[in-house]
C-alpha cells in the first residue's frame, strides 16, 4: 500500500514548465508499471484545497498475477469507507 501520488492533482496546464514536479506526481504509480506487478488506486476520501472537495487515493499494488489479492483488499476498503 501505497500513496497514490505525492501531492494532490493542480489544475490543467499549471505544472507544464515544471516536468520535474510532473515526473514526480508519477513516482508512486510508476513502480508498478516497471516490475509489472498489478496496481490500482482506490479512493479513500476528500481533501478540501481553495475551497474545493478534491478525491484523494492510495495504491494498492500485490504480486504478479495475483489480481484477486489486489481486488479482494480494494472491495473490502471501499465497503469500509463508503458504504456506512
């Protein structure tokens, strides 16, 4: 389990000079896509910023070819956090 990303999403257009904070909003989820091991990011709440409710995530990355793991742990997250 992982955060999904290092910092919560900007608006469009507002990093393009920077591509080094734009690789770096990648670093967490990258990972996965390198070793080939199953990932997925799972909401878990809202984060207010200027005012708005901005979704917010962790990732949740297993073994290779071990989906059902990966699915099974989101399932029971999602029960958890969203269905009260």
């Amino acid at each position: 389990v992982s955060p999904t990303s290092p910092e919560l999403a900007w608006k469009i257009g507002e990093k393009i000079d920077d591509p080094v904070k734009m690789y770096l909003a990648d670093v967490y989820t990258a990972i996965a896509n390198l070793v080939g091991n199953p990932a997925m990011s799972v909401p878990c709440g809202w984060v207010e910023k200027e005012w708005k409710k901005l979704p917010v995530g962790f990732q949740i990355m297993t073994w290779m070819r071990d989906e059902a793991t990966m699915f099974g742990i989101g399932r029971v997250v999602e029960r958890v956090i969203w269905e009260k």
